[in-house]
C-alpha cells in the first residue's frame, strides 16, 4: 500500500531515496535544491537503512564521493543545481567513462553565470549533450509532478544499474519548490554486501584470492585501447535509445499542431491546450520523459499528421534542435521560452501557438 | 663465527642502471655491469660477490624490486 | 671458497619483491621514489593480509599507472580528487582499508580542498603523499612544493616567490587539524629511511583499525629527470636541499 503524503518536490526526492535503499547521498548547498540533503539529515536515515549521508566542501567534492561509492558498486546520488552541476561535469565525464552507475539531481536555476535562484530548463544541452569533455551521454529524465520526482528516483537507478551509466534527474526550481501530493512505495532493504558482489562483480570492494584485481578507470593511454572504450559506450548509447525511450502525449489523436515540452513547462502547456482546444484549435502535447533517449522518432512520426511543432522551454531554445531534428524540415518548428528565471502564463503560449505555429 | 656470506640475484631485464644500489651497498659488492640489457640500461650486478654480507640494503633501496637477497646462515663454528 | 650457488638457495632467501606487486614493469624513470613506495605499501598490505580488505585510489600524475603495480581493487581518481573518493569508498565501506596515492601537484595544489577537508573531517583514510617538489608525469612543472630558487619547466630561471608564491608546507597545515591523528614526513633514500617509511606506513594503516582519523605519511622523493639530476646525485640534492625546507619526522602522533 503507498503512503500518501504532501511534499515539495526536493522534499520528496529526499524520502524516495531513503525508501528505495539508497546506500549514499553526497551533497552541497545550492538553491532552489538545499532542501534535499536538509531533508536527508532531518531524517536521519543511517539509524534507519544505514543510508550514509554526508556534506561535502564543494560540488566537485560530491561528485567525486559519488565517484568513489558508484565504484564501490553502490546506490550513490548527489543533487544540486546549475552552478553546482557545471562543476561536477569533470567527475561525470569520468563517471561515465568508467561505466559507473549513480543518480545526479539537477533542480534548473536560471542562468547564465550566477544567474538567479527561479527556475529554468536551460542547462538542457548540459545535461543532454553533455556538459563534459570526450563522448558520453547520461540517461536524463525529466519529471513534471512531486510524484514523478519521488518515481524517478528508482527509475534512474534501475536504469543507472542496467546499463552501468550514471542518471540524470532534470527537475527545476517549480517541481523542486512546490508542494503537491505524491504516494510512496514501501522501504525496500539496501543491499548487502553479497548482493553488490553478485549483482556488480566490477565493483572495487577488495581483490579476493578467486578474481583479477578490478580496477574502476576511464584512462586508457594506448589510442586503441581508448578507442574500443568509445566504442563500447557508443553501442550501449544506441541500445538506450532503442529501448528506454519514454514520453507522454495528451489530446494528440485528433491533432493538427503539437506542443513538445517537458517539465513544468509541460505543465503549463497542457493548460496551453486545453485554451486551445476552446477555441476550436486542434493542438495536442507531447511531454519527453526521457531526454535522453529522445524521442526522435515518436515526434517525427507526427509529421504526416500535424502542420506545425511549437517547443515550449525555459530557456532561449535548446530541446527545439532535437525537435527539429526529429522532423528532418518535414513541417515548421518554433520555439517560445522565458528565459532568466521567469515562467510564461499558459495564455503566452497559448498566444505563441497561434503568432508562430498557426498564423505564421 | 666466519663472516657472513651473502649473495643478490638481480632481474638484469628489470633494472634502469639508476645505481642507487651500488652507493647503499655497505661493503662495495654492487657495480653496473658493462654489457646493457633488452632497453640499454647497465644492470646492476655483483662486481665483489665475496664482499655481500646479505645486509638487504641494496633490495630495500631498489625502485624497480629487482633485487632478491640470500644469507647463508652463519655455520655453528665448526 | 663458498661458491655462490651454495648460498643462492631457498633457505638462504632474505628478501624479496612482495608478492602483492605485480610483474608489470614499472613506467617510472630509473631511481624514482615511487617504486620504493610501491614496495613498501605492497610489502605491509601482504604482510597485514588484506589484500582482499584494501581499496588504493591513485591519482593524476606519475603514479596515475599504480594500479598496473600493486595487485589490489584500485579506483583512478581525476586529479586531485583522491580523499573525495576515499571518503566516499571509507564512509560507504567502514569494514575496508582505504588509502590514497598522490603526488604533490595532486595533493597540495589542485586537490588542497579535497585534502584539507577529508583530514577535517577526520576521514579513517591513510594518504600517502609523494612530494618531490615537481610535476613529474606532465614534464617537470612548477609544483606547490617547488622549493624558492628550484628551477623547473614553469619557472625555467628558479621561482620567485614575488610571481610564483611560496612553496607550501602542506603536511604542517594538515597535522593542525584535529581530524588527523598520525602525520609524519619520511624518505626512502637511504636503506635506514626505508625502513623508517615501512614503519610509518604500517602505523598509518594500522591507523585505520583505531578509527582515530586521518593518517599521512609524506615521502619527500626525489625526480630524476624532472631534476635534470642522476638518482644517486639527486639523493644527494634532496637531502641538501629538500630536507632543510621540509624536515622528515613525525609532526602527529596521537
């Protein structure tokens, strides 16, 4: 039976760990996002599962704790928000070169620079494209519910563990902020040390007699040897975005024109939609879950059905490239986002639709 | 009781030549051989084989490891 | 005359490499301290049985290959990361020996954060620091512990403290925190060093089974080619010049 509760969403985040049987949470203050780890250390939960939670001096401290306890085969998360993530780029560049599993929460602030502290979705590239050097992708969910934030958290382990790449939530300051329902899952037991040894036999937790040593890398000096890493992370970027696509679509059947948008921007857009809709405007949403893997073929298979795509982001138009390339120029493609911080009405775009999709 | 004898065997393949055996050794056993090994390195070697007293010295300075040190146990006196 | 191959016999065996060392031979240069102190840590984690119980986390830097030399579970950590993913592996794994391998760019510049603060917090780690006043694997760069004067890549006329800071004595700043219980500063220059920097490692692991804090050795090392010296002159060079600036001893021991 899931218990019902009323959380904000970093809230939230904070219990789904606990419950789902995470093993570690490393973090550090950043608003709209220090709630998490408040939450955590209210909690207490290493009385309770043992789960370790500590505060670290720095974001690239955190991400490199996480570093340390993904290698050591265990449910590891951190979470921060825009500045704080762009300083852990370097510890996930090297996460992911060295297959390793955890869960990074990035609650959007705007930006550029130290920016503000409303929501955003423009670190979107950042997280999608990847915001660290060499070739890598993160799995990057995006919850638009307090209870897709709870949700995802054993979403992006499974799938953090599935495929030994490390998981992104994208959230922003509106879900991270606001209180709504949301339903929790029984405590699931962290696992034991058999488990990990069963479940992840690359996990650096002390050379016995019967194996090689495991050694927890991303360098590999000889070019060759570089290369055939490369290779293997792009086969198992290929294999995700073959089978983990996730989306969400409303009203879409019957429609002439789409909104694409994720997040609360997602939210807002339904709204959007459904003003639409009174007005005899036929405009259906599709909502991204998974941004990576996008779903280029999902949307792209709209073009014979609709005359026009209007992404709705917050930011100065990032997703609507993926958008665009989804649709291959089949049909017309506009973005309309505030940006810095500020949320648009879902009359805006409401108004956008029609100014840039429908009139235009 | 007689000195005690001592001997190193050196992994010739393995040493660089850095000499820092040769100025640990206590009584003056070690010199760098002439002839060069595999890379070109003038390995390390008993140039006064009589003089080893089995100290350890050189194996313990040794960045490579590549020194094994045997002891003869001193005979009761015969 | 005793023919060597009476004494060249099993019985007769005093020493030899540690079997916790692999048979990779080693990229460091001819006479470098790092293969000292591979020994040395190969020799206590054989000698303490914990092979299967020990966690190294090698860093950016010469010893960025450690793992290829010392038989054990090892992470590689981004430069100067080394005590955030000890921490993390310590505090998610109380049960293992975790110590860090890092050189003095990787400890004392890039990385000074992440030392300072996992020694204040006491971290139940032992790191092993290597100073030798350069950046060995990058070519022979200025490094935090660059002595005044010493000539390196970055600083090809000696430094100067007006342009170039002074050279830090990190190992001092880090036994005045109460997080760290055994700081000590040793060399393995000479066999009697050796022994002494043996010693001060067992303690340090040793350490972890007291869960007192955070254990440091430094080793003050010598770089041959970063020097531009041979090994045996640069042991000389260390000494004359190294151990005046950063004086070997115990600076903690509680």
């Amino acid at each position: 039976m899931r218990e019902l509760k009323l959380m904000k969403g970093n809230e939230a985040i904070a219990e789904a760990a606990i419950r789902y049987g995470v093993d570690g949470y490393f973090g550090y203050p950043i608003t709209p996002q220090s709630e998490v780890m408040e939450t955590l250390m209210a909690m207490r939960p290493w009385e309770t599962t043992g789960m370790v939670v500590l505060q670290a001096e720095s974001e690239v401290a955190s991400i490199n704790m996480l570093y340390g306890g993904a290698g050591s085969g265990k449910r590891v998360m951190t979470s921060s928000s825009s500045p704080g993530i762009s300083l852990m780029q370097e510890g996930i560049s090297y996460i992911a070169g060295a297959e390793l599993p955890c869960v990074i929460v990035n609650v959007v602030r705007g930006g550029p620079g130290l920016g503000t502290i409303q929501p955003s979705q423009s670190d979107y590239f950042q997280a999608v494209k990847g915001g660290g050097h060499g070739d890598y992708k993160l799995i990057v969910l995006a919850p638009s519910s307090v209870q897709e934030m709870v949700d995802f958290v054993g979403l992006a382990f499974d799938l953090a563990f599935k495929y030994r790449n490390p998981a992104m939530i994208l959230s922003d300051g509106v879900i991270g902020q606001m209180m709504e329902k949301v339903e929790f899952d029984e405590y699931k037991p962290r696992w034991t040390r058999e488990e990990i040894i069963a479940k992840n036999p690359w996990a650096a937790t002390g050379k016995p007699p019967t194996r090689e040593r495991n050694i927890i890398t991303s360098l590999h000096l000889q070019a060759v040897d570089q290369e055939k890493q490369n290779i293997k992370l792009q086969a198992k970027y290929k294999e995700i975005q073959e089978k983990e696509v996730r989306y969400e679509t409303y009203l879409c059947d019957d429609a002439e024109y789409l909104i694409v948008a994720f997040g609360s921007s997602a939210r807002i857009s339904k709204k959007s939609v459904e003003i639409a809709r009174e007005k005899g405007i036929k405009v259906g949403l599709l909502r991204p879950i998974t941004l990576f893997p996008f779903p280029y073929k999902e949307i792209g298979a709209y073009t014979d059905q609709v005359k026009g795509i209007l992404t709705v982001e917050m930011n100065a138009g990032q997703m609507v490239e993926d958008v665009r390339l989804a649709v291959e120029g089949k049909v017309k493609v506009e973005h309309y986002g505030r940006m810095g911080g500020m949320i648009s009405s879902p009359d805006e775009v409401e108004n956008a639709l029609e100014e840039l999709i429908i009139g235009g | 009781m007689g000195k005690v004898r001592g001997a190193i065997v050196v992994d010739t393949e393995r040493c660089k030549g850095c000499g820092l055996c040769v100025v640990a050794c206590p009584t003056d056993t070690i010199v760098l051989a002439d002839e060069v090994n595999g890379k070109g390195y003038h390995y390390a070697k008993m140039g006064n084989p009589e003089a080893c007293n089995g100290c350890t010295n050189c194996a313990m300075v040794c960045p490579d490891s590549c020194i094994t040190v045997y002891r003869l146990k001193p005979e009761k006196s015969k | 005359m005793i023919d060597i191959k009476d004494i060249v016999k099993p019985e007769n065996l005093v020493f030899k490499k540690s079997r916790v060392l692999t048979d990779n031979p080693m990229h460091y240069c001819p006479g470098c301290s790092h293969g000292v102190v591979h020994n040395l840590i190969a020799e206590i984690i054989e000698e303490m049985d914990i092979q299967d119980n020990v966690i190294g986390v090698a860093p950016v830097g010469c010893s960025v290959l450690a793992y290829n030399y010392i038989d054990i579970d090892w992470h590689e950590a981004a430069h100067g990361r080394a005590p955030a993913l000890a921490t993390g592996i310590k505090r998610l794994m109380p049960e293992k020996f975790v110590f860090t391998y890092q050189g003095d760019g990787d400890l004392a510049a890039i990385g000074t954060a992440e030392t300072i603060h996992a020694c204040n917090r006491g971290e139940n780690i032992t790191i092993v620091f290597i100073n030798n006043g350069i950046y060995g694997m990058t070519g022979g760069q200025m490094a935090p512990t660059t002595l005044e004067g010493m000539v390196a890549s970055t600083c090809p006329s000696g430094r100067e403290h007006a342009r170039d800071g002074y050279p830090i004595k990190i190992t001092e700043l880090l036994a005045q925190l109460p997080g760290t219980c055994y700081v000590t500063r040793q060399a393995v220059h000479t066999a009697g060093s050796v022994r002494k920097t043996k010693k001060a490692l067992r303690k340090a692991f040793e350490n972890q089974t007291r869960n007192r804090g955070t254990s440091i050795v430094e080793v003050v090392s010598t770089c041959n080619s970063g020097w531009k010296m041979s090994p045996v002159k640069a042991n000389d060079w260390m000494v004359e010049n190294m151990f005046p600036f950063y004086p070997l001893g115990d600076l903690k021991d509680e």
